[in-house]
C-alpha cells in the first residue's frame, strides 16, 4: 500500500515507506498526481519520488529510503503526472511563507 505522509527533507525519518506487504505481490495501480491549486514545487512540498525503485529487487528496497535517491515531481497548476503506485513516494516539507500554504 502507497504511503502519503508528510517528511522534513534532510531528516533522519524516512516517510518514503514500503508500497506493499511482505508475502503479497507488489500493488501496481497507477497514482495520479495532481496540481489544481498552483505549481508544485520543492519549496511548497511536491511529491517525492524513487525513480525506477518497480525495477530493483526486493530485497533492496527495505529499511529506510535514501534521500539522495529521491527526486521531487515538479508541476505546473493543472498539470497532472502518473507514477507506478509501487514506487515509493511522499509529500514533501512545505517551505515556504504561511501565506502560499495550500488549504
């Protein structure tokens, strides 16, 4: 099961958690990600992502996720990308003015 949980960038805490259960094949459905309130971006805490993490081998992807691996899915308002729903994903921090914060 995908995991959508808030993460400080750079902490020690890993919020990138596995995306299936032991003993089960790995859930494959596809995620939709959405931006339809403005641009997603690092500083306002676009989803994480581990690029390519459907093709390393099981035993690679446990424990915690290495943040030097993740990349940050960027969008424009309006604009949507799909991801595996196996990869591992995350929001990320939001950094920016309480101001810009999404409701």
């Amino acid at each position: 099961m995908s995991q959508h949980l808030e993460h400080l960038e750079g902490s020690g805490e890993s919020s990138l958690l596995a995306s299936s259960l032991p003993g089960f094949p790995p859930f494959i459905s596809p995620e939709l990600i959405r931006s339809d309130i403005q641009d997603a971006k690092f500083e306002n805490g676009a989803t994480q992502v581990i690029v390519s993490l459907h093709k390393w081998p099981e035993t690679a992807i446990r424990g915690t996720a290495n943040r030097s691996l993740c990349s940050t899915c960027e969008i424009s308002k309006d604009d949507a990308v799909f991801i595996i729903g196996s990869i591992w994903h995350g929001g990320g921090e939001n950094k920016t003015d309480p101001s810009e914060r999404r409701v």
